[in-house]
C-alpha cells in the first residue's frame, strides 16, 4: 500500500522557526515528522479513528453508542488539555 502525504504551508516567526528546527535536528527527525507528532499528541485523528476507538470501548466496556461517545469524546477533550 502506497502512502500519499499532504503538503501544508505554515508561517512561523523565525525565532520559532528555529526552535522548531533545532528540536528536530536534537532528536533526529525532520520539522515534519516533529510537527505530526504533536499533533497527534494533542488528540487529533482522523474520523476513522474515532470510530474505531468507540467501537472499542463499547467492546470492552459494553457501552450503548451513546455513552461510549460520550466516553471517547470526554477522553480527547481531557487529552487535548493536557
């Protein structure tokens, strides 16, 4: 399976911009990939993945649909606080 990648264009001011690059040559990785990983780390995922997460936790907690979403929604918004 071939994956496709999505460009996008932000503009930093230059003191972040070099921050941002400094922190990805620290850890080895490209300003891309650091980026990714924040956001992802703030709790952002594609809609598919939402869903999977509610199948889940009505899976293992035997939840109706309602309150496994209610559940997954109140756990993203606790993550993106974080």
């Amino acid at each position: 399976m071939v994956l496709t990648m999505s460009r996008l264009t932000i503009t930093l001011p230059p003191e972040l911009h070099r921050a941002l690059k400094a922190a990805a040559a620290k850890r080895g990785t490209t300003i891309g990939q650091l980026v990714q990983e924040s956001v992802e780390s703030y709790g952002i995922k594609p809609e598919r993945d939402a869903a999977e997460l509610v199948a889940a936790a009505r899976a293992h907690a035997a939840m109706d649909t309602e309150a496994a979403e209610s559940l997954a929604i109140g756990e993203t918004r606790e993550a993106r606080r974080r």
